[in-house]
C-alpha cells in the first residue's frame, strides 16, 4: 500500500457517485419525454396550434408542475448521495493513511476511527451559502426555470416534438454536467480534510510534510500545475499570488476549489511511506535513490505524480524477512 493506491480507491469512489448521478438524469431525461410524448399524440393536432392545444386545461401547466416535483426528488436523492460519499472518503481515506504512516513509521500515533458527528462537523462547508443543499437547491431551481423556457418557447415557436426533445436534452445534460462537478468537488474537499486531520495527528509524533500532487492529464489548471510538487510551509500552507491553503479545495475561492483533482501526500520523516511484504521502503539508500530519480524526470518536464510513479517503477527497495502488518490486522484494534 502507498498514498497514490489510496487516492486510487478515493477516485473510484467519486467515479461511482458520478456515474449514479448521470443515472439519475438519464432517467429524469427519459421520464420527461416519455410524458410529453404521450401528451403529443393525445392532444396536439398540429406542431403550429401544439402551444394552444397543450395549454387548454392547464395540461401544459400541470406537467411543468410535475416535472419540478420530480426534479425535487432526484435532487434530494443526489445530496443524499454525496453526502453519504463524502463520509465514506473521509473514514476510509482517514483510517488507510493512518494505518500506512504508522506502521511505515513503526510509531503509534494515537490514531481511532473518527466519529461520525465529528466528520459531519469537518465536512461542512466554511463559506455561507456554499453547503452543498444550498449550491444543489439552486441548480435544481435552474434547471426547472430553464425547462420551463425551452419548452414553452419550443411550443410557441412552433417546432414540434423532436426539437423539443432536443431542447430538453441539452437543458438536462448541462445540469448533470454541473451535478458531476459538485460531485468531483464535495469528493475532493472530504479526501483534503480528512488528509488535514490525519497530518494533524501524525505530526505528533513525526516530521510529517505536505506535498502537492496535481492531476496527471493536461487538464489541470495553471495555478495548480505550478503548484505540483512544492512542499507546504513549516505551518503546512500551501502558498499562490498572496493566497494560501492547508490543501487542494481549501483555499475558499471558486477558481481555485471547483473540480479540483489534485491531491496531497506526505513524506514522513523525510521519506515517501509505502509498505509492502518482504520489502524494506525504510532504507535510507532505497529513499535517496527514489528523491533523485523524481526530481530528475520533474526536471524532464514530467508531473510530480507521473515522476513518482515512474520512479517508484525502476528504483526498487532492499529485501527484508520481517513481515508487515496488514491494513486488517491493524484495524482489529478499534475493535472492542
């Protein structure tokens, strides 16, 4: 196990969340023009007098209306859905970083599974107006004013079913769209507090060090990428243009936090922590060989992320008879 595996599992986690959530609107999508289908072939006699003919007996009214009620739901069910995620990542993310700096290390930390109330507390948003009911109300708000427009103008305008349908169609994915990115983000803010809490406790009892990863792929944002691979100060801050921050998605500005995909890790006492059976990542000679062999392909051009991935691929450690602890060993003792 090292850090990178553990934010591996954290971005499957946050990928299932996404593909739920385009889910939920795949079925939404479906829902709606299956409605307004029937409403067509029963009630319309013309794409010209189709507005006349769906308004009459607030027939047009009343779907709208239903429509709303339904997106009510499907968003209810989407905060549900992040919410849930977001313990899950903070828990999971807490708990296998611990379990890695500890037995790396060879030092017990003091480290307990958190409880839920004092995760629920970490993970609300520190800006009003930013929680993530609130940012999803008002996207769910959005998108029934702007299915409300297109198709009352696709109506008037005269233009029949299917481009109607493809009215809607884009209304809906460009909600989903946004939905996925409060996923991405909301996912990535729980993984940051939960690596903050964990570099609180470890710093304790070791020399623990902040590192930015940024994203592998070109997609990440200039701050960002000029970011990748600096240390945090010696009070753990990150530093950019006159802000700062304890960590991805915690520096409280929009164009910094939203769809963020970068990440921490740590070097605990001056080494990266990794743990493998019959393995000794511990050596000084394995440790110095792996720093220079990232700081030179960094010096190629390459990502933090990819230099260390690479490097850790050609540089390997020293075999060693003593056995490491599982990560299920290890957690058998919060167990009463």
């Amino acid at each position: 196990m090292n850090q990178q595996e553990i934010k591996q599992e954290i971005e499957k986690l946050i990928q299932k969340v996404e593909s739920d959530i385009e889910l939920v609107f795949s079925l939404r999508l479906q829902n709606i023009l299956d409605e307004l289908n029937k409403m067509y072939i029963k009630f319309v006699k013309s794409d010209e007098t189709s507005y006349t003919d769906l308004n009459k007996y607030n027939r047009l009214s009343k779907e709208l209306d239903n429509i709303a009620t339904e997106l009510s739901e499907d968003y209810k069910s989407i905060v549900s859905m992040i919410a849930e995620m977001n313990e899950t990542i903070y828990v999971e993310n807490y708990l296998k970083t611990a379990y890695l700096f500890e037995v790396f290390a060879s030092t017990e930390m003091g480290f307990a599974p958190p409880a839920k109330s004092l995760v629920q507390i970490s993970l609300r948003n520190a800006i009003k107006y930013l929680t993530l009911p609130l940012v999803l109300e008002r996207h769910r708000n959005e998108i029934v004013h702007r299915l409300n427009i297109e198709i009352s103008q696709s109506l008037i305008a005269g233009e029949g079913y299917w481009k109607m349908a493809k009215r809607i169609e884009n209304a809906v994915n460009f909600s989903k769209k946004k939905a996925r990115t409060v996923a991405r983000t909301e996912g990535g803010r729980a993984l940051s507090l939960s690596d903050e809490q964990v570099y609180k406790q470890a710093s304790k009892y070791a020399t623990v060090t902040k590192v930015w990863l940024s994203a592998l792929d070109n997609d990440v944002r200039n701050a960002h990428r000029k970011l990748d691979g600096e240390k945090a100060d010696k009070n753990g801050y990150f530093h950019f243009k006159g802000m700062k921050a304890k960590g991805p998605h915690q520096w409280y500005v929009a164009k910094m936090d939203i769809n963020c995909r970068c990440v921490v890790i740590y070097l605990v006492n001056g080494m990266l922590p990794e743990l493998r059976r019959g393995r000794d990542y511990r050596d000084a000679n394995y440790q110095q060989k792996l720093a220079d062999r990232i700081d030179k392909y960094m010096e190629d051009g390459l990502t933090y992320a990819k230099a260390l991935k690479k490097a850790q691929k050609e540089v390997k450690p020293p075999n060693v008879v003593v056995p490491v602890q599982t990560y299920e060993e290890w957690e058998k003792k919060f167990v009463a």
